[in-house]
C-alpha cells in the first residue's frame, strides 16, 4: 500500500464513520527499513494498513496507535536503543526501547482520528431544526430527514437518532428507527406520546444489559415537558 493509498483508505474509513491512527515516520537513522514520510493506518482493533517499520517497530507502533485511538491523545515515539539518543530527547517525546539486529532507529508521530458524531433528526419542526443546527454548530455531521422519507437504511449502528416528528406518524417512525439499531435513539414529544409510543421500545431487560445481544441496542426516550402557552391579552377597548 502506498501513500495515496494509505490517503484513500483513510478516507473511507472516516466515510464508515470508524475511528483509527494514521502514523507517519517523521525521522529515521539506517539502516532501516521504513522511509522518512512512510505511513500506515492502525484501527483500533489493531490492524495495520501501509508500512512504517519492520518486524520489530511495528509491534509497538501497533499498541501506541490502539492507545492514542482510545485517549483522543497523539503522541511522538522514538524507537530505538535509548544510548542512540542520549540526552537529546525532548520533552513530549516517548522512547521505546526495541531491538533490531540492524540497529536502526525510527521517530514516528501517531494521531487519532475520531470521526465526528453522525446525527440524524427526523422531523421538520423548527424544534427539529434548530436541533440539527447546534449539532452542526458542534462540528456534528447533522442530517434533517422528513418522518415519510426516514427508513431503517437512513442510519446505522454509530448514528445518533432523534425522532422530532411530533404527532406526524411517531409510532411508524419509531418502528423504521429501531430497526436501524442506532448507537441512540431518542424521542421528543409530550408524556401522552410516549406513552403512546413506548410498547415500540425493546424491554427494560435489554436496557439494564446496556442493549447488547439479543438485538438490542442503546435507547432512550426523552420526554419534553410540555410548554405552557402564553395567556393571550385582551386588546385594549
């Protein structure tokens, strides 16, 4: 896999809405069979795509990547037999020992790359549309469907569901999002409408398992506290 490659396959992972690191050499000192500027993407399952080192860098480049992917967190190695660089390591910089017989020696930097949270609202109140706003306003990947065109295929299992429709075919609606087993799935609507809608939901069973097996997944619903409507004021006579 080459560079553009590496560009490619990172691209469409962050299209798959999956988080992962992208290393890159930044120094090296021969001999050595990485190149300055060689990459590799590493999921957070552990899986390396490209090449930044031989069989005895990329263990630990593999399990620096898994941890900057879990702390949001990058981070600046330097891999090698610590006498090679003395006192010269600079503050921020980790050094990990290893041991090649070709006795090289690797700077590589590692950054996570978390994709941004994919909200769905289904509804076009202007309740609906302000929430899609803020959620741009957030950096968000924000998407506002209409109730009669939202099915199951509209998200997935790392999409945030909010079901706004507001009396416009809720229970219909909340079948069809349900099915699509997002990672949340919220309703916003009167105590009434929950309560109309929340034979739908998976048993509590499912919840107190964190929705996992049994093809459940998490949920909530969220109830909005119906807002009182100004009292109207006569006209003056």
């Amino acid at each position: 896999m080459n560079g553009w490659d590496v560009v490619e396959h990172a691209a469409d992972l962050a299209r798959r809405g999956e988080a992962f690191a992208l290393a890159t050499v930044v120094w090296r000192q021969g001999p050595s069979s990485s190149q300055q500027g060689s990459r590799g993407i590493i999921t957070a399952d552990g899986e390396l795509h490209g090449w930044i080192g031989g069989a005895c860098a990329e263990p630990a480049v593999i399990r620096a990547a898994r941890h900057v992917i879990a702390t949001g967190s990058a981070e600046l190695l330097l891999l090698g037999n610590p006498d090679q660089f003395g006192g010269a390591v600079p503050d921020g910089v980790t050094v990990i020992p290893i041991s090649c017989q070709s006795e090289g020696a690797l700077e590589v930097y590692i950054e996570p790359v978390v994709p941004v949270p994919r909200l769905v609202v289904v509804g076009r109140s202007p309740m609906a549309q302000t929430l899609a706003s803020m959620a741009q306003a957030l950096g968000w990947h924000a998407e506002l469907i209409d109730g009669a065109d939202f099915s199951s295929a509209s998200a997935d299992e790392r999409s945030i569901v909010v079901v706004a429709t507001q009396g416009h075919d809720d229970e219909g609606v909340l079948e069809r999002a349900v099915a699509a087993r997002p990672a949340y799935l919220g309703l916003v609507g009167s105590r009434s409408v929950v309560r109309r809608c929340s034979g739908i939901w998976p048993t509590a069973a499912c919840r107190r398992r964190n929705w996992t097996g049994s093809g459940c997944r998490p949920a909530l619903i969220s109830a909005a506290r119906r807002i009182p409507r100004s009292p109207s004021r006569s006209s003056p006579s």
